[in-house]
C-alpha cells in the first residue's frame, strides 16, 4: 500500500468505521496486538499564522481522542479529532501495521483509495452545494438592459 | 465589634443543585439531546467553543445543556475541562489560505479569483419570524434539498488564494514585519506591552459581545476606523501534528472550521515615503463572522498608537475574556459579609469621631 502516513491518517480519520474495525479485526486474529496506552481524550494546541506579519500564533486547543498499540512490538500511533475511542483504536492498529510491513493492508489498498475518493466526492458535492450561492455580478446598466 | 466567620449552608447548596435540575426539566416533555444542540445551534455551538478556547462541538453543546443555555457559564465549564487534560502535541501551522471554503465574501472586490459565495448567511434573510419551523418536519425537509442535488465539477478547486496575497503581489500592502516571540496565554505569564501573537490568541477567544462593543466604539466613534473586508472565508482546514514516531511524516487529524477575516484598513506612509495598505486579522473557531471582523478591528487599532480605548492594549486585552470579566462581576454574588461589616465599622467610626468633633466645636 503506496500511501504516507498523511494521507493514510487522512483517510482514516474520515472513512467508514466499519471498514476500520474490519482491517483491526482481521489484524487481531493474525497478530499480536498489545494495547499500549488506552484511547483517551487530550489536547492538541493549534498553531496558525496570521497573514499581516506572516509570524505564527496559538489559535486554542482541539480536543483529540489518542491510542497507542503494538502489531509484533512494532508500535503504531492513532489520534483524531473529537471523543472517538474505537476509531483512535483502530487507527494505532493499522498504523503498527503499517509500520510492521504487514502484507494484509495491501488487500486493503483498493479499499482506501476507493474512501479516498468518496470522500473526496462529499467535499466536491458540499463545494458545489455552496456554489449555488455564488453571485453573478451585473452592472446596474446591464441590469436594466435585461428588463 | 468583633467579626464572626460563619460556615454552613451546605445542604442549601445541594438544595439548590437539585432545584437547577427542577427548573431545568420540570416543563419539558423530553430532555434535550446535545447532539440535536451540536447540529442544530452551529452559532452558539460555535460561540463557546470560540470563547472557551476549545474545539469540540460534542462537548460545547453538552456545556451549553448544563448551563441552561448560559454562554458564559458554558464557556467556564469548556474552560475548566480543558484544565484537566492533557495537552501532547502542537499543531503543525495551520494555512487558512488552504482552507476547504463553504463561503467567501469580500466587500473590496466584486471580482475575486474563484468568485464570491455566500455560502449559508442570513446576512440577506427578512428579519421575520418564521412560524413554519414550530412544526417542522426535519426528514421532509432535508429529502427536499437533498433533491436539489448541484451539477458536480470534478475538476473545481476547493481552495481559493487570498485577496490580500493579490494585493501583496502588486506592493499595495505593508509587508509582513517580524512580530517577536511564540506567547502562549494558556501557560505564560501576561505582561505589557504584550507580543503580537499573545494579542491574538487572546482575542481570538474573547467574549464576542465584549470584542463587538469595542469595535463599534472604535468604528463609530472614529470614522477613519472603518474598514473594508478584502475577504471573509469560512471552512475547513486539516489539522496535521509531525507523527511522534518519525518527525519527518505527518498525520492529519481531521478538520475543525474556522472564520478567517483580513480587513484592508487606513492608508498609511512606510519608511520609504509610499503610500500603502494596512490589514487587519481575525480568526476564530467555527463560523464566528462578527467576532472574527470585531477581532480584525481591534488587532489593528492595538498596532496603531493613539488615544481612543480601543487603542489601549491592556484597556482592551484584559476585559475582553469572558471567564475573567463574568467571573469577577458575578463573584459579588457571594456572601462579603466580613468586607461589607468592616465598612460598616469604617462608617460608624467616622460618624462617631465626626460627632466628638461637632461637640467639641460647640464647647468652645
């Protein structure tokens, strides 16, 4: 599976669960998975840069749900956004996977690209939903030309 | 007289507690379901999780269930919770710029590149009450836009470059100046004059009637303070850390919305004798549009020196929190009944020694 670990977490972070939970199943029954440290809610402070003097700046703090397991002592990282225990789960799962090489996400590849794509068409459908907000400027001349 | 300090009440209390609970539900057929709040309330949604300097809409709507729809209460208690976990990562920057919009507005431009969406505002809705939503069918109503499904564009882009980045591009604008140290409130100590970055951080969770006031002294008071929004964006962006494992990967997190604003203010000369633009800078978590220009229009008049209120930083950085300013007015509330008998004592003692003199004057 060709994917870094942004654009795996980035699918994960928003795909279906029960996709998810099917890969973690799948890894539990093959592997020994070790919980390291329970999924548990914490904070992630948000750095950003304000555009008039391009220096950064803390906006405030997002509420994080994080999980750390092991696939075969190799140790894998999950953290999402929100109070969301079983995904932050399943995510450090896959993620030990991932970094333990295991062959079975492979089977999964088309999978994640085919979420990848749907959820890029949902972000596509909501621009497109907005854009019918879109205003069409006329001049008040070509305005009362069209009256 | 002697002071007595007297305890007790505390079954009062626990009385109390339970009567917030009575009025809370004894006229309600169904208590409220916060993710009905989190879905339906996205402003006020928005608004504690702004003031409370915490993103996460599941807890702001219940905070805004337990304070009976109090917004500072429900702020304090965001507040209070985000004391109690822990914090492990910092962000990696966060480029509004590449910003997943739902809508774009500017008043400077009709023409900005990738058009201007109004996206959902009720800036051009009839101020009326709309009595069809005390029965609405929710399920009928959503298959109805549902249906009025967009011609969908592959190819669009959902990211849009700034206004202000076209006006950078043709020297219009004061170029960036270096703005001095990475201040965090949350765990420093504020001292003045504060950095740049202290300023913002404080007003991007500032108590948003509080920041509109002051920027509606400042604007109607002061004429030249009126600005021009050359852009308002609100949408998406990623929330990335550096992976802990190997800081050269990243992880995304998800994404949280926000409410960017750049405000093109007063013409001003730089050091070259050129005339040139000013901006000014809000950003806030959710879709917080008044607090963000409010947050834009007081930045600006803290960079520019001069006599107004909202011009003095300690004038407006330490009465624009909601938890310090609700606080410290509602904490008259509490019994000062040592504090108020020592004035009393004050009293009669100057009334006593007011009278010894009066009589002695009447002696000689």
């Amino acid at each position: 599976m060709l994917m870094n670990k942004q654009q795996l977490s980035r699918i994960m972070s928003a795909c279906s669960l029960p996709l998810l939970e099917e890969i973690t199943y799948k890894i539990e029954q093959e592997q020994k998975v070790q919980v390291e440290r329970e999924p548990q809610t914490s904070l992630v402070m948000t750095k950003t840069k304000d555009s008039v003097s391009s220096q950064p700046f803390y906006l405030g703090e997002v509420l994080v749900t994080e999980c750390t397991a092991s696939v075969h002592g190799q140790f894998g990282i999950g953290i999402v956004v929100g109070r969301k225990p079983i995904r932050a789960y399943c995510m450090a799962v896959i993620d030990a996977a991932h970094n333990a090489g295991l062959p079975l996400l492979d089977q999964y590849g088309s999978q994640f690209h085919a979420e990848e794509q749907r959820i890029q068409e949902t972000h596509a459908l909501e621009y497109a939903r907005n854009a019918q907000s879109q205003v069409h400027f006329n001049t008040m001349e070509e305005y009362n030309d069209k009256r | 007289m002697g002071y007595v300090a007297v305890t007790g009440g505390q079954k009062a209390i626990e009385a109390a507690n339970r009567l917030n609970q009575w009025y809370r539900i004894k006229d309600a057929e169904h208590s409220l379901e916060t993710t009905e709040i989190a879905k339906q309330l996205r402003h006020l949604t928005d608004r504690v999780m702004s003031e409370g300097g915490l993103y996460a809409p599941e807890y702001a709507a219940l905070a805004i269930k337990q304070a009976e729809g109090d917004l500072c209460e429900a702020a304090f208690l965001m507040r209070a919770y985000r004391s109690t976990l822990e914090r492990n990562y910092e962000s990696e920057v966060i480029d509004p710029g590449q910003m997943r919009v739902i809508r774009r507005i500017s008043s400077a431009f009709k023409d900005i590149p990738g058009g201007q969406m109004l996206g959902p505002t009720m800036d051009y809705t009839h101020r009326l009450l709309n009595f069809a939503l005390e029965n609405e069918n929710a399920q009928a109503l959503k298959n109805l836009l549902k249906e009025q499904i967009p011609e969908l564009n592959a190819d669009q882009p959902l990211s849009f470059p700034k206004v202000a980045g076209l006006l950078r591009e043709q020297g219009l604008l004061f170029p960036p100046k270096s703005s001095g140290v990475l201040f965090d409130i949350t765990r420093d100590k504020l001292t003045f004059p504060a950095p740049r970055s202290a300023k913002l951080q404080i007003l991007a969770r500032g108590e948003t009637g509080a920041m509109t006031a002051l920027a509606y002294s400042s604007m109607r008071g002061h004429i030249t303070n009126h600005p021009t929004i050359g852009e308002l964006r609100v949408g998406y962006t990623e929330l990335t850390i550096a992976y802990p494992l190997d800081s050269n990967e990243s992880l995304c997190l998800g994404e949280i919305m926000l409410t960017e604003i750049e405000t093109i203010n007063a013409f001003e000369r730089d050091d070259q004798g050129d005339v040139k633009l000013r901006l000014g800078y809000g950003l806030t978590f959710g879709q917080n549009e008044t607090k963000a220009i409010a947050m834009a229009i007081l930045e600006q008049g803290l960079e520019t020196k001069g006599s107004i209120p909202s011009q003095d930083e300690e004038f407006v950085l330490l009465h624009v929190d909601s938890i310090e300013a609700n606080g410290f007015v509602s904490h008259l509330k509490l019994p000062h009944y040592i504090t108020f008998q020592s004035k009393l004592d004050v009293l009669r003692q100057t009334q006593k020694i007011a009278e010894s003199e009066k009589k002695e004057m009447r002696k000689e």
